[in-house]
C-alpha cells in the first residue's frame, strides 16, 4: 500500500486571496495544488496566521471542492513580523517539534511556493536539516488551461538529481583518482577506503587517523588530502609534518608547540612550532604513538579548543588546524599498556582508516608498477620498459606469496628504482628481474631470521641472566615444549635425530634434566610464554 | 481462474478501456489484468481519476485490486461477488462522477440488492457524458432494456472548482429485454438547456442567440437554470433533440477566453448535424449502450459511423465475451450493432 501524501503549506495571504468571485480564473497555490490529478493528498496541513481565518475557509473549503478526499486540518501560526527571520524560524521549528510525523504511512511535502521569502527560506531550511522530513513542492502558474498551473517536487537529497548526481559523481571520481594519485587501483576493499576518504576529507575538518604498515603510503596520502582538500577551497593554510619518532624530550615539546626566547638552555630565539605553523592548515603527525604523554595531552588541547601553551610562555598560543594522524602501532593496545592517552585516541579514531599492506592489494602491484616507472621517466627524462617476458615474471613473482613485501610500497619502489636504473638502454629484461627477485627474497629472509630476544628466555626461571648461546637453545627448546602433548613427545622431537642412533634412549628424562639446569620442570617450561 | 489481460495501448488507448474492462471483470467475475495503462501519454499510468474508478468497482465487489497507485501502469483486479448498498464515491481534480458511474452502474444491475450511490467531482465534464446526457438520453434506452435506475444532480460540478455530485438509485434488473432501435420514430420539440453558475445572465442569452440562429427555434424552447450551490463558476449548453424512440442531447462548454457565441454556434451545428441524418442512435450513446446490451439481453441498434472510441470498446468486451457483437454496414454512414446478450432475449 502506498503511503499517505501530506502536504504542508502556509497560507498566501497575497497568491492564495483574490477577489470571491474571480477566484476560480486565478492561480492560486495551494488551491491549484489540490487540482493535479497526478497528485493524490490526503490531508494538507494549512498553516495560517489567525487574522486571515476567512481566507484560510475559502481555501479550505475550496480544496475540499476540487480534492474531496482530501481533509485539511488548520494549524494557527503567529509571526509579529513575518519578516524577522528568527522569528519565523522559531514558530515555524515549533510546528514541526510539535507535529506528529509518521513517515511510516505518510509522504511528507512542504509547499514553498507561499508566505514570505523568509518564511520560504525557513521551511526550506527545516527540510534540508530534515527537522521536517519532507520534500519540498514548488508550484507555478501556468497561462493557458486555467486556474491549474504546475508544481514539482524537489527532493533535497541531491544524489537523486541525475544532471546535479553526475556532476557531483564526476567531482568525487576526480577527487577519488587525485587521492590515488591517479593510479588505477582494482583492490575493491582499497578503492572504497578511498572513496571514504574523498567523502571525509572535502566535508570534515575533524582529525583523521590512518593506521597501517610502514610503506603504505600514510604520508603521501595525509599529502595528498591535503591537496584536495585546497582544490576543494576546503582549507586555507599550510601541509605541516613530522614524524613523531624524530621527536624526544624537550625537543619534542618545543618542536611541536614552540618556546619562548630562553625557555631552555640553547632557546636564544623564540620559536613558533608546528603546530602555529599549520594554523589554517594540515598538520600530519606520523607514528603519533611515539608522541610522549605530555605532548599527547598538550596536542589534545589544542586539537579541542584550539589553544596551547608554549614552552616557557606564559599565554596560551592559538592554532586551528585539521590533524592527520599516522599510525603503525595499536593504539588500542598503546592505551591498554598507558603509552597512549586514551581520550586523544578516542578524539583522532573519529575518523579512522586503515591502509592494507601491498600484500593484500596484490591485484594493484601492476598499476603501481606502471606508476613508478612513468614516476622514474618524470625524475630522470628516461623512459624504461619491460621486455614482455621479464614483466610477466616480475609481476608473477609480485602477485605470489613468496613476495612479502615487508616495507610494502617503499620495497616495490626500491625495486623498480633499481630495475630502472639498471635497465640496458631503458630495457628490463629477464635475467635482471631474476636478479632482482633474488635480491627481494634475500632481504626479505634476513629479516625474516628467527629473533631470540624474548625476556623469558634472556634469563632463566630463577632470573639468573644467560648467555646468549643458552638462550637460543633454550628458546626453541620451550616451543618444543608447549608445542607437545607430553614431555615424552616434546624429548622425542628434540632429539629425533641422535634417538635413531641409540639402542634405547629416554629422551624424556633428557629433557627433564636440561630443563631442571635452568630451574624448570616440564610444566612450568609450558607455561612460560615466549 | 487466468484473468483475461487487457493491453490498455490497444485502439485509443485513454481511460475507456481500462473502465469497460473493469465494468466486465466485475460483472462477469472474471480477475483481469490491464497492462501499459495510457502507455505514453505525458503523464501516465493511473491518475486520481482512473484510481477512483479501479476503487469503486473493487468495492462493490469485495475484491482485491493490485497495482491501485497513482503512476501505476498494470491493474488487476480479482473481483468477488456484486453486492448492492449505498456508495460513496469521490473523484479529484473535477473528474467526472458520470465516468466512475459508468463503471458501477451495469454491474450493479445485476447485483441482487438494489443501489444507492453518490458520486461527487465533475457533473459537466466536456471529456465525460453530462449529466443532462445520462438523464435525457442514456436513461430512457437503459429502462428499455428493463433497468430501473434513477439519477440525480444533487449539485453540478464544473471544471476547475468541481464539487458537484451525481446520486443514483440503482434496482437489479431481474427482467432484462432486448432492444430494437433502428428508427427515431415521430420527431418531438427540440430545447436547449443552458446550466449556469456563478456566472452572468447574458452569456445564455448570447449562446441562445447563436443558436437560433443555426436551427430557428422559438424562443420559449430555451431554458436556464443558475445554479447558486456550485463551487465555482461554468457553463453548458446542451441541445435536446426527442424523438419517438430516441432522445438525441449535445452539448457545448463554455470556457474562459471563449466567445459565448461560438460555444452556441458549434453545438447547434453538431445538433443540425444529427437532424440531417437518420440513424436513430449517435455515437456518445453507442458507446454507452455495448456494456449494457451485451451484459444484459442484448438487442440491435442503426447507428452513425462507428468511431475510433467505440470500436475500442468493442475490442475490448470481445475480449471477456468473445464475437458478441456484430457490425453491419447499412445505408451511407449509418451502421447495425447486433449484440447478442448474455441474458434472456
């Protein structure tokens, strides 16, 4: 069943009245609305000022006439001066709080084409902030057949309008290929961050966190929605950044904030900071989680109310800026372990993305292939291709799992870097791939070594420091161990090799006594953590 | 039961086809389907009008109806059984009550119970039969064929106000004869009626005068009625033309921008018109008269060339009650519908 067509309007003392008796040769608006036979309302809610209740009779009972099913219910309005725009502003938001709306079996239209220029600009105000869930409805005149004229609906949720859509469409497809940096992405999961991206970034000026790995692309894209942003005369001031890991100490207070003239020892100027430098502007800060507590209640401050305090300064120093805030940590776990406040967390994950790891945006590795190699013709002036072969292999090897890509874009710009620079007369070939792909693989598995640097195999269960020799073998031995069912099984992994040698072997009250050396029976070696 | 499907774009292609269909579903009880509803017209799809008639023949059936919404292309309507009763009908925008009648009043001749009706919108509507037609010329036909039915101008309605409202009282017609109409038999006095509201005496007076001057009747064969109660403003002039068997009514509009003495003028023309010719039945009226015929105990009437309209029509009740009705060509612009009815006769 279709809902309900309500239809609000107030009534037009001046298009609305005319003289009784020629009053059917005359447009009137909110009479001639009830005339469409394309339009079926069941009820219009009159809005009229008390002094006209005659002309709001006449037109009622002339809606009734020409819209019998439709019930007209009369709702009295009082404006001093329908003039003053917070007047009716307020009269008017106080109709719609009052007004039981039930969008479930009624369609709401809001008839503009009455009343003031003030009052038309009120109602389409309470529509467009949805406190009247409605649309709008305009009508007009029209010369030949009568006193009918012709009205259309105006849906303020623009996206429905297919000319202003496409333009918006094409807007936020640039927007989305400028933050790309014009890179032809396929990964679905990254194209839609992006295009979120592209909403946020031309409407928000609240802080916007982007979490991921090293090498994703953190600061080239804070740069880049900075950019649009200034496309998008969305911003007025400058890109401001720094790493937060570079910063430490006092350094980082003054660095940040700025200092006055002698504030420390070495402070023989006075000094603005970053943050009075991206008054305006956008300020990136990467790796926040590097950012002391002092400094992160401070930049809480100054993101909230826009004033911070200087070091060695006495009044707060003011600064509106849009922070960017960089992240490869856990954040989350930073506050579990009081390393990161917990209020600034929650003030930058308003708007918060995470950038995939190339690995997981493998069908993307060939654009950005394309990328890098007509970036390196921009920087160099020399153009660089692939012989088909050596591509193919390239991006085989770069689509497979054995291609880690541990530092991400930084590991495959290096490697094109290279490719380019090494190419024979700009032409990559084969071997050279293979060479690289080696190269990728021995880097990759140098760091991929297994680490021993676990506290609890550093020293043993008594806390005696150990050597480092112990520790290694130890370390694997406590895998083993937790790894195992039993403390016979974990003997018999350990010592899977010389076991086969022996006649007969305990292996298990072999590695109840290794165990016992560092203080350890077979439980307490599975329960330690790594 | 497969309902029968209507292509609404078939012939003319207006609101005609979907009323007829309606008007046999109901009837015979047989669901219909009426696809491309005024396919291609500016704004197509049911408009109020339209909704108000696929309303009332649902209503007095107790059936369901699918795709009722304004801007709905595909109708259907899965009627239940005819039941007679008081009716309240209103159509917007000034439609015309006399085209939401026409769909009701057949199948509620065949109702058990008597009907009382009421339908408020349009009782002049230059696209729809007047009042004055329904009364002075479609009536006395209807009677013939053994209905009793009974109407009333409670209150004209005009274009734009509308706010008039037809009544009707509407006893099942238990007794159905067939109709035989090939003459007009023994000319009577012919009159103009002339409806005015809110409108000044001397546009009847102008409208008579063009008149006369076209068919030189006396001038005590003019009659005005004024009506205070109408909405708003409006004008008719209707020729009533009786005849021994037939009464002939044609009609004119009066509009804004529009001379009174054309409006006179054009009506006397298409009454001199039908004077000059001797088919007993005119087209309006052969419209109106397939439903009933074939429904009830059919009958043959001489009529004018059939137009596009009424070939429609035909159209579309072969399309519930296949080959009922029969077109022969009889002297120079003058046809014989034979409708073989489904009842008595």
């Amino acid at each position: 069943m279709a809902k309900r067509t309500v239809i609000f309007g107030l009534l037009g003392s001046r298009l609305d009245g005319a003289a009784h008796d020629r009053r059917w040769d005359q447009w009137r608006p909110t009479v001639s609305l009830f005339q469409h036979d394309d339009l079926e309302p069941a009820r219009l809610v009159l809005l009229s000022q008390t002094q006209e209740g005659r002309l709001a009779e006449i037109v009622a009972a002339d809606v009734r006439s020409v819209s019998p099913n439709t019930a007209v219910e009369h709702v009295p309005v009082r404006f001093k001066d329908p003039w003053d725009f917070a007047e009716v502003f307020r009269v008017l938001d106080d109709v719609a709080r009052a007004y039981p709306f039930d969008r479930d079996n009624e369609d709401y239209l809001v008839h503009i084409t009455t009343g003031t220029h003030v009052a038309q600009i009120c109602l389409f105000l309470l529509v467009e902030t949805r406190r009247i869930p409605a649309r709008l409805v305009q009508s007009s005149p029209r010369s030949t057949r009568g006193s009918q004229g012709n009205y259309s609906i105006i849906d303020l949720d623009l996206s429905r309008y297919d000319a202003l859509a496409a333009r918006f469409a094409a807007e936020h497809r640039e927007g989305v290929d400028f933050l790309k940096a014009g890179i032809a992405t396929q990964n679905a999961a990254f194209n839609r961050l992006m295009e979120r991206i592209e909403h946020v970034a031309g409407r928000s000026t609240d802080p916007i966190l982007l979490a991921g790995p090293t090498g994703v692309g953190k600061t080239q894209l804070a740069r880049r929605i900075f950019e649009l942003k200034r496309r998008l005369h969305a911003v007025e001031g400058s890109f401001v950044e720094v790493n937060c890991a570079t910063l430490r100490g006092d350094h980082a207070m003054a660095t940040l904030f700025g200092h006055e003239r002698g504030a420390f020892t070495g402070a023989t100027a006075r000094r603005d900071g970053l943050l009075r430098a991206a008054d305006g502007g956008l300020l990136f800060l990467d790796e926040i989680g590097e950012l002391g507590l002092d400094e992160q209640a401070m930049l809480l401050r100054a993101i909230e109310e826009g004033v911070f305090l200087p070091l060695g300064a006495d009044k707060p120093a003011k600064s509106r800026f849009q922070l960017i805030a960089g992240t490869n940590r856990d954040l989350a776990a930073d506050v579990r372990a009081g390393r990161f406040r917990e209020d600034l967390l929650a003030r930058i994950d308003l708007w918060s993305f995470a950038l995939p790891p190339l690995a997981e945006r493998r069908e993307d590795i060939e654009p950005n292939v394309e990328h890098e190699l007509a970036r390196h013709f921009a920087q160099t002036g020399r153009r660089v291709t692939f012989a088909a072969e050596a591509r193919a292999r390239f991006l085989t090897f770069a689509a497979s799992p054995a291609a880690v890509w541990r530092a991400n874009f930084r590991d495959l710009g290096a490697a094109l870097t290279r490719l380019a620079t090494l190419a024979p007369g700009g032409r990559i070939t084969a071997p050279l791939v293979e060479e690289e792909i080696e190269r990728l693989r021995a880097g990759w598995a140098r760091l991929e070594q297994p680490r021993v640097d676990s506290p609890s195999a550093a020293t043993d269960a008594r806390g005696e420091p150990l050597d480092r020799f112990d520790a290694v073998q130890l370390a694997d031995v406590l895998r083993v161990c937790r790894e195992s069912r039993s403390l016979s099984e974990a003997g018999r992994t350990l010592f899977a090799v010389s076991r086969t040698k022996k006649a007969s072997s305990n292996d298990a009250d072999r590695l109840r006594k290794y165990l016992a050396r560092f203080g350890l029976d077979y439980e307490s070696a599975r329960a330690s953590d790594s | 039961m497969q309902p029968v499907e209507i292509d609404g774009r078939a012939g003319e292609g207006g609101g005609q086809v979907l009323r007829t269909s309606l008007a046999l579903a109901v009837a015979l009880g047989v669901p219909v389907r009426v696809a491309n509803v005024r396919a291609g017209r500016p704004k197509s799809g049911l408009l109020r009008q339209h909704l108000t008639g696929v309303r009332a023949a649902a209503v007095i059936c107790g059936g369901d109806v699918r795709g009722a919404e304004l801007h709905s292309t595909t109708v259907e309507l899965w009627p239940g059984s005819v039941r007679g009763g008081h009716y309240r009908f209103a159509v917007g925008s000034a439609g015309s009550a006399a085209l939401v009648l026409q769909t009701v009043l057949v199948p509620l001749l065949l109702a058990p119970e008597p009907s009382t009706l009421e339908i408020e919108g349009g009782t002049h509507n230059s696209m729809a039969p007047t009042f004055d037609f329904l009364e002075q010329s479609f009536l006395p036909q209807l009677r013939k064929l053994g209905a009793s039915v009974e109407l009333e101008l409670r209150r004209p309605g005009f274009y734009p106000a509308g706010g008039g409202c037809i009544a009707a009282r509407i006893e099942p017609c238990r007794a159905p004869r067939p109709l035989q109409l090939d003459q007009r038999g023994a000319p009577g006095r012919g009159r103009a009626l002339i409806h005015l509201a809110h409108l000044p005496p001397s546009i009847a007076e102008r409208e008579w005068r063009a008149i006369q001057r076209v068919v030189h009747w006396p001038s005590d064969r003019c009659e005005v009625v004024e009506h205070t109660s109408a909405a708003g403003p409006g004008n008719t002039v209707s020729l009533v033309l009786p005849f021994e068997h037939i009464t002939a009514v044609f009609t004119g509009f009066g509009e804004r921008r529009r001379a009174s003495e054309s409006v006179g003028h054009t009506v006397a023309r298409a009454a001199a018109r039908f004077q000059a010719q001797t088919a007993p039945v005119c087209e309006h009226l052969a419209d109106q008269l397939l439903l009933p015929l074939a429904l009830l105990a059919g009958g043959s009437f001489t009529t004018v060339e059939p137009t596009l309209h009424t070939r429609t029509n035909i159209d579309t009740i072969h399309r519930f009650l296949p080959g009922r009705i029969e077109l022969l060509p009889a002297d120079p612009g003058s046809a014989v519908f034979t409708v073989r009815g489904r009842q008595g006769g």
